[in-house]
C-alpha cells in the first residue's frame, strides 16, 4: 500500500471495553479509547482497529455471568454484541465526523489468494476514501472454527502483515509483559526468550493470553513490523505510544 507508513492497527481487549464487574461495556472508556484514535487520524495517522468485546457485549445482553460452553449459544451473543459495539463506536465517531466501516473476517479471508485480495482492496479503498475508520473482527457468529480456536491478537497480526502497517499495538489489561519480579519488560529484541515471562492467565470474557500477545508480536515482527504491548485503561497515552515512547512492552521488528 502507498500509504504503509501512515497506519497503525490497534487492537482493543475484551478487557478493557467492559466495567472491572465485567457485567456491561465501559462506555466511558470506549469513548476515551475512540477519541484517541480519533485524534491520531487528525494527526495524519490511519489507524485500524481489531475489536474484541462482541461475545462480552452479547453475554451481558443476555444476563451470562461467564463465558457459555455451547457453541451456538456464544454465537448468538457475538451476533447480539458485535451489533451494540459498532452503534456505540459510529455515534462517538459520529461526533468528530468520521465514519466507521466493519468488517468481518476468517481463516479463509487470509488462506485464500482472491478473498485475501478482496481484503486488501477493501480496506485499500476505505482509506483512500478518507474520513473512515476500520473496525475489524472475526466472523465470530457463524465461523465455528475461527471462534473456537481462533483470538485477535492472531487477526490484528495478520492485518499488520496484509497492509504493511508501520505498527501493531496491543492493548489489554496489564501494562505489558512483565518478569518473575513483576516489573516491565520495557524491549524485546528475542520473542524466544521473552517467552519464559509468560504467565497462563486470560481475562473473564476474553480468549487469549500474554502468550497469544507473544505469538502475534512474532508474526507482525517477523514481517518488519514493530509491536507494543500496553495497558487499553491509559488510552490518552495511545499517540505517545506512535510516537515511540508509552509504557509498556516494544517488540522490534526483524
């Protein structure tokens, strides 16, 4: 793309869009978050947004106080849920008069030389249209396989790597990756040695981990794009972390 240089993918957490009783959606911190973004597209940034919170969104909808096991279950909350995130994310967009485009993804979208194409295209002409924010999730109410095993963090690397984007960001729910001794890996050079700080944890509405966080960071970095690793509950800090600086965890690109 001709305009690399000037995007960023932003995943947001499942975490970090919803209240600490994981029991709504935060719409204070979710406009906090989007105003950012907002205001690094005024900058002359393109930012891309990997949304998580869909199946959060539906779960509280429908009164869950945790994640359903029933597969056809969690997809009819996806459905419910990715529909309340987009109205919520197109009225604060609204405000500063930027429009938001949704799309949703699976494996085959990438696996597949002429969908992978479409993809591009799609989003190639989204923002030479201008004005446009993408907001990109995976086709969770009906891709069986992608919803059971699949994660954003996977899908935001892939993104990356589809658009050559100039950085991947990360945000969760912890200020970044941390060691034995509980404090911040500011830089990573080797992921393979970063590994060993990884702990077995995930959030109550989310699917992945640090440990999925790590493997799209080797993705996106294997392909010569940077990644940070922070914490979504700071969105002010989202044009420092652009800029070079932030805190959290920087994974330099190979």
């Amino acid at each position: 793309m001709t305009q690399a240089k000037d995007i960023v993918v932003i995943k947001f957490g499942s975490g970090i869009l919803t209240r600490p009783d994981g029991m709504a959606l935060d719409e204070t911190q979710i406009n906090n978050l989007i105003s950012s973004v907002a205001a690094l597209h005024q900058s002359g940034i393109q930012p891309i947004i990997v949304s998580s919170g869909a199946a959060a969104a539906g779960m509280m909808k429908f009164g869950f106080d945790k994640r359903p096991k029933n597969l056809s279950t969690l997809q009819a909350c996806c459905a419910v849920g990715q529909t309340r995130l987009m109205q919520l994310y197109s009225k604060i967009l609204e405000d500063v008069h930027l429009n938001v485009a949704q799309l949703l993804l699976d494996n085959e979208d990438f696996s597949t030389p002429g969908r992978r194409k479409n993809v591009l295209n799609t989003i190639t002409t989204l923002i030479e249209l201008g004005g446009v924010i993408p907001v990109i999730n995976e086709n969770d109410s009906v891709a069986v396989e992608e919803l059971k095993f699949g994660d954003n963090d996977t899908l935001s690397a892939q993104i990356a790597c589809l658009i050559e984007a100039s950085l991947l960001i990360l945000l969760t729910g912890v200020d970044g990756l941390k060691n034995e001794k509980g404090d911040i890996v500011s830089e990573v050079e080797n992921i393979d040695e970063a590994i060993c700080h990884v702990r077995p944890e995930t959030g109550k509405f989310s699917v992945g981990g640090m440990a999925t966080k790590l493997e799209a960071a080797r993705v996106a970095t294997a392909s010569g794009i940077p990644v940070f690793i922070g914490n979504g509950d700071n969105p002010g800090q989202i044009p420092e972390i652009v800029a070079g600086f932030g805190k959290g965890t920087r994974f330099h690109a190979n």
